[in-house]
C-alpha cells in the first residue's frame, strides 16, 4: 500500500468536505466544469489540446479568485453579501425571496411583493431559487454557476467555429470570450447574460444540426431542440423567443443566399424594391411607426429618467416631454435611425470620456473598434469556408445589436447589451484577422514590381 497516496487522498477528502460545508455550490461547480473543459478539447492533438486547456483553467481560476476576494473586501457587519453590479445586488435578493417562499419561510410583505414583480422578471430566478433550496442559500456560489455557464458556451461555439473556419480564428475568439474585461465582469455576475448567450449558442448548434441532419429522425430532433431552447429563450429574458427564431431563421436565409451567386445578385437587387412596396402599404407604415415610437420611448428613458452617462439620439426638442415623440416627422425619425446605427458602434468616443471608469474602459473600446471593423472584413472570407455558420452568426449579432441600437440611451447599458453581440462577431474578426496576417505576409514575400520608363527600359535592352 502507498501509504503517500493513502495520505494525500485523505486530506483531499478531508479538504473537499471542509469546502463543501462552507460552500456546496464550489465543489459541485469543480465536479462540472471538468467534464466542460474536456468537452472543449475532446479530439484536438496534443499541443493544440494543452494550450487550450491551460488558456480555460487560467480564466476559470481567474474568476474563482474575483469571486472569492468579493468575499473577502465584503463588509459582512453593514451588508448580508456583497456584488459587482446593483442589479446583480437585487436579483439575488429575489432569488432567495423566492426560496424563501418555496420552502415555507415567512418574509416580509414588501419582500414577497418585490419577488414577484414583473420589472425584471426572469425564469432564471427560480433556476437560483431551485439551486439554492436544494443547497442552502449560496450568495457568493451563484457567481459560479453563471461562470459555468458562460465557459460551456464559449467552448460550445469555439467547438463549432474551429470546424468551420479552421483552429487560428476560434482560437482567436475564445481568448476574447475569456479575458476581454466587460465579458469577464458579466461572466462572474448573478446576471441573465451568462444563461442567455449560453441558450443562444445552443440554438445556433441546433440549427447547423437541423440543416445537416444526416436523417429526418435528427432533423426532427434538431427542430424540436429548437423549439424547446426558444421557450427556455422566452423565459430568460422578454422576447427570447423572438431573438431566437428571427436569429435562426435570418441566419438559415443568409446561408442559403450566399450559396447561390445568382440568388444573392437577385435579392440584392429586389430586397429595395420589395421593401419600398411594403412601406407603402399603410398598415406596414403604422406597425413600422408604432415599433419606431416605442424603442424612441425607451430610449428616451434611459435618457431622462437611468442614472449614469447618457449618449442622445433624437433631436433635442424631444427630450423636454415625452408626448412630443408622438409628433416624430420623417426627416427627424431618419436621424433617429442613422444615430442609432452610428452610436451603437462608436459610443463611448474616446475623446468624450467623463470619469476614470470611462478612462479605464477606453482600451476595451479600441479593441471593440478592431472587433467590428475586422468582423465585417472576416465575413467576406468566412462565407468562402462555411456559409451557413456564418450566416447564423451575423443573423445572431444583428438581431441582438438591432434590439438594443435603438432602445439604449445610457452608456453602461449599451456596453452590457453590445456584449451579447460579441460572442457572435468575435469569430468573424478572427478570420478578419487572420486574413489580413495572411495579406501583410504575402506583400511582405512577393518580389516589388519594378515599372521602368520607356527611356529606362531602351537603356537596359543596350
């Protein structure tokens, strides 16, 4: 008998049991995320396999030691749990409000009002609420269950993408899914964002799978997943549903489209054309209208009525009364779309930033910068590989980005939501990327072209 082994295996135990009574949630979070991290790097070769894996164990115990020194800066005498963000703060408040009332527990009048409300409601909160009564109340393990699901995503579409456009580009963007600050931060939060972009990623594996489904039984089965993740979708935030069946349905389309050179000229040339006919219809113009008013007003929401730095996108007279949006005319509504579209890439600028938070997040703005610009470079090339991954991931990133371009008015919230939308456009701006490497190498090897004068090249013929 190994009497060192014998030994280390007690103490392993005995330390597992210690950490299990101080937090369930922790050592049920270590027995999961292994089998995800060998799920990512199941069948690559033997350096691409430890490169990988060193890359998520480091961003994992990257934010394990976030979450534990919340715990320990925590001022547990003038608070019962600390947080990253406010609404972070109230969402597990509710969860706990909501386990208190599975189990029995009498709560506050107040507290049972607020658990239920519908501002803010989510089916994610009972999934907290279930974890909890089953392992106690876990304030500080909850930020691990969002990590588990925000790793599982970016390895399932890291596992799509590396099939797809090769191992350069997905490496590429799982290293921005793990370490680019705003998506750590909303990674570690007790947010909707971690079981949102995982959903999402499940959708867009179904519907690769629903359209190369070897046998009508798969396809079925693709179809019917579809269905079940757009009402998990639906329950996660409002309008999942429709993110996910507008995110499919646009992607499948612009697959099929780009397959087919003739069909792409074609519908490049009616999509105007079909679009002018339509917005003459006067029921089109008035649920184009409606639609158009209603993201106006929760823009000017987040305007006039959110805290924090704002950014505008209508004229300035509509900012004085809400009702004044009613009288929206077709050169102001114009502006109001073309800021939307312009804001949602460029917002914060730079040159305009107004606190040291903004100061600090100016780098992560460039590299969005870079994000976008190759991104619509790396479509080009992307379409060359695999058309209809990369039809479901603009689709994705679009129907996303459209969602908040026109409804966001606070640059905080802007950032948050614009984070869903990387994990789409950060495989993009890998091929992007990789495209130009390859583009500096060549100019970089082919021999310069010498052009010489008519003069010059007599002179040589002697």
């Amino acid at each position: 008998m190994n009497l060192t082994r014998v030994f280390s295996g007690t103490v392993l135990v005995i330390a597992a049991g210690v950490v299990y009574m101080l937090s369930p949630l922790t050592v049920w979070f270590a027995v999961g995320i292994v089998p995800v991290v060998l799920f990512g790097v199941r069948g690559l070769d033997a350096g691409e396999r430890r490169w990988i894996t060193r890359l998520v164990v480091v961003a994992i115990a990257l934010r394990v030691l976030i979450i534990v020194g919340l715990f320990l800066i925590t001022d547990h005498s003038q608070v019962p749990f600390g947080s990253f963000f406010g609404d972070e703060d109230y969402f597990i408040k509710r969860s706990l409000w909501l386990r208190s009332v599975a189990l029995g527990m009498p709560i506050h009048a107040f507290d049972l009002e607020y658990a239920f409300e519908p501002n803010g409601q989510s089916g994610y909160l009972y999934v907290l609420a279930l974890i909890q009564a089953l392992v106690g109340p876990a304030p500080y393990g909850l930020h691990l269950v969002g990590v588990f699901f925000y790793v599982l995503a970016a390895l399932v579409l890291y596992r799509l993408v590396r099939d797809a456009f090769g191992r350069v580009p997905a490496a590429f963007g799982l290293c921005v899914l793990l370490f680019l600050p705003s998506l750590f931060a909303f990674s570690i939060a007790v947010l909707k964002e971690p079981p949102f972009v995982l959903v999402s990623a499940s959708s867009l594996i179904a519907a690769v799978m629903l359209v190369r489904a070897p046998s009508w039984r798969s396809g079925a089965l693709a179809c019917a997943s579809l269905v079940a993740l757009a009402a998990i979708q639906q329950s996660i935030r409002p309008h999942g549903a429709t993110f996910t069946a507008l995110g499919v349905l646009g992607g499948l389309a612009i697959g099929f489209v780009v397959q087919r050179p003739k069909v792409l000229l074609a519908s490049l040339v009616a999509a105007p054309i079909l679009a002018g006919a339509a917005l003459r219809s006067p029921d089109v113009q008035l649920k184009a209208l409606v639609a158009l008013h209603g993201a106006a007003r929760q823009h000017w929401g987040a305007v006039v009525v959110s805290r924090g730095v704002s950014y505008r996108l209508l004229d300035d007279r509509f900012y004085r009364d809400l009702n004044e949006i009613s009288s929206l005319e077709f050169l102001e509504t114009a502006r109001f779309v073309g800021r939307a579209l312009v804001s949602y890439v460029v917002v914060p600028l730079p040159w305009h930033v107004q606190s040291r938070v903004a100061v600090a997040y100016v780098p992560e703005q460039i590299v969005w910068y870079l994000i976008a610009a190759l991104a619509v470079t790396g479509t080009f090339f992307a379409c060359r590989r695999d058309p209809i991954v990369t039809g479901l991931l603009v689709s994705h990133a679009l129907v996303i980005g459209m969602a908040a371009a026109f409804t966001d008015g606070n640059v905080g919230t802007l950032v948050r939501h614009r984070s869903l939308a990387i994990p789409y456009l950060v495989w993009l701006a890998g091929v992007g990327a990789c495209e130009a490497l390859a583009w500096v190498r060549r100019r970089q090897l082919d021999p310069p072209v010498v052009r010489l004068t008519p003069a010059l090249a007599h002179t040589r013929s002697l």
